[in-house]
C-alpha cells in the first residue's frame, strides 16, 4: 500500500515483458476455447448492462449523449467485445482496444467492430476524437494506469469528451473481495484512489458508485470529465484518506469473504424459491449446476489451471527479486 495515498498494488509488480505475455493469449485466457466463449457471450453481454443503465441516469452524461446522440466511444480492454456491442446498440460508434490478439479478432469478425490488438498508446487511433472512453475491468490489469489515463484524456473531445472507468474494489463488498486480490490486478482501486490517478491525468471527477450484487464481485464505477485546471502546478489531488482506515478494511477483507459467502448463500436460496427465472437469467454458473454439470466441471477444472499458471508466474517474478544483483 502507498502511504502517501492508499493505492493497493502487488508487489513485486511485473515486468513489461510478463504483462505483454499474460495478456496476449499465453497464460490468461489460454483454456478459453472457441465453443466456451460463445457459451460465456451471454454473460459477456450482460456485464456491461448495469453501468450503461447507471450512465445514462447521470445528468452529466445524458444531458450530452441522451437519446442516441453518441458520437464515437473507445472501448480500453474490450476483450470479447461485449461492451461494444451494447455501445453499438444504444447507436454509440465503438472503437475497440485490447492486447489479446484473439479477443480482437473475435471482436472484429463477430461484431463487426474495429478493435486494435494492442496496449493502447496516442498511435492506437491517432485521427480519431472520441465522445467518450469506456473500461471495464482493464485499470487494475494495466502495468501503468496512469499513463493509459493520459492517453485517453489526449483522444478525448476536449469539449464535451467523458470517461467512464469500472474496477473492482476491496470496499463496501459483502461478497468475494479476495478473490480480486490475484496476479492478473496489479492495482487495487477505491473511489478514492482512483480519483486521484484520474486528477493527475487530467481529469475531474463528477459521479461515482459502489456496486455490488448477489451473484457477482463488488464494483467502483467512476464518471470523469476533462479537468482544464489540471494543467496549472501546485493543484492539489481532490481525496485525502486515513491512513489506519486503509489498514482496516484490508484486514477485513477476509470477514467480509466469509459474510459474502453467507449473504450470497441466503439470497440465493430465495430467489431460487421466489424467482427462479430471473435466478437464473442473472447467474450462468449455478445454471450449469442444473442443466450441464460436466461443462461446469470442466470450467472450475480451467479456473484452478489458470490460477496455478498465474501463481507460478508470481513466485517466478518474487525468485527474480530475492537474486543479488
């Protein structure tokens, strides 16, 4: 943890060359195969919905882009290209960014959507001003956060342009916060936290939320817009944090895993007895428990190959560290 402002990151942090490894199809989405990402699309196309649903009632955003008036939108991290669809739908033009080679491809040849297979840099789409820059689940992935946020502030229209950064987070989660804590995040991210790296890129602030729900992690949704004064010295970051406050919701992290797993249990039980159809239209997992136990067997057996791959790579990258120079 940083002591001056809280920022979680892993430590040792990977080098370039690991991250371009774990991202480009080697390690991280190594088992997906093509019959398990069209099985998965339905919850790619899902994830994206509640952020979009908030979005559009923030009078910020929906004084700009409401009622079909989105101009073009930058998607950092795309991956299966879930949300470009969805931005797609609500008449956005979407431009896509993601490192994975194949993530891409499949993008492109599904959607229709032109999507760069690479780490985005101000070469990714040089001619183009966005209206608006999306990332979901891609800051805490990224080796240096900061200078992506740069970039997207650079691509941004600077007169109405807005980004719109989705994380996990460690705070106000009564479910699975460890499980975020992995070697594929090397940062872990509050409102706070994330604020401020957004005020040293150049932007401001101007709605954030806390989301969690029953059958997924917790969330921190950010809405930014360009900040001019950050151009000025001397301009100080707009959250401050104590310290020993930090600390405690860290050593927390491990009861609220425990209480999670309980409330998740318990309201899962009655949604199953009082709404099976939306039970099951918000959880592919636990529909697999019922209707096709040997792909779920199948996908844990993934799961657990990929976290003792990730887990290698990090005692490798620690080994690296303990040799003297």
């Amino acid at each position: 943890m940083c002591r001056s402002c809280g920022l979680v990151f892993q430590n040792p942090r990977p080098t370039l060359d690991e991250t371009a490894r774990l991202y480009a199809g080697e390690v991280y989405r190594k088992e997906l195969s093509d019959a398990v990402v069209d099985e998965r699309m339905e919850y790619f196309l899902r994830r994206p919905l509640n952020a979009l649903a908030w979005l559009y009632d923030q009078p910020e955003f929906a004084e700009r882009f409401g009622h079909g008036r989105g101009g073009k939108a930058l998607d950092i991290g795309s991956g299966w290209g879930g949300a470009l669809l969805r931005l797609k739908e609500r008449g956005w033009e979407p431009y896509g960014v993601e490192p994975d080679p194949r993530c891409a491809e499949y993008a492109n040849g599904r959607f229709g959507v032109p999507t760069r297979a690479e780490f985005l840099t101000e070469a990714t789409w040089p001619d183009v001003a966005f209206s608006f820059v999306f990332s979901q689940h891609a800051f805490e992935h990224m080796l240096d956060p900061l200078a992506v946020a740069r970039v997207a502030r650079r691509l941004l229209d600077r007169e109405d342009g807005l980004l719109f950064v989705c994380v996990p987070t460690y705070r106000r989660t009564g479910t699975y916060a460890w499980s975020y804590f992995n070697t594929a995040h090397t940062y872990m991210f509050t409102h706070r936290t994330l604020g401020n790296l957004l005020a040293r890129a150049g932007f401001r602030v101007l709605r954030h939320r806390y989301f969690t729900k029953w059958d997924r992690e917790g969330e921190v949704w950010v809405l930014a817009g360009i900040d001019r004064s950050r151009g000025a010295t001397g301009v100080p970051l707009p959250y401050h944090d104590v310290r020993w406050r930090r600390q405690l919701e860290l050593a927390l992290v491990p009861l609220t895993a425990v209480a999670g797993t309980l409330w998740r249990a318990v309201f899962a039980t009655w949604l199953l007895l009082t709404r099976p159809t939306e039970f099951f239209a918000t959880s592919s997992r636990l529909k697999l428990l019922f209707t096709d136990r040997e792909l779920l067997r199948r996908k844990a057996a993934r799961k657990l190959r990929n976290a003792a791959t990730r887990f290698r790579l990090q005692f490798t990258r620690a080994k690296r560290l303990e040799r003297p120079s």
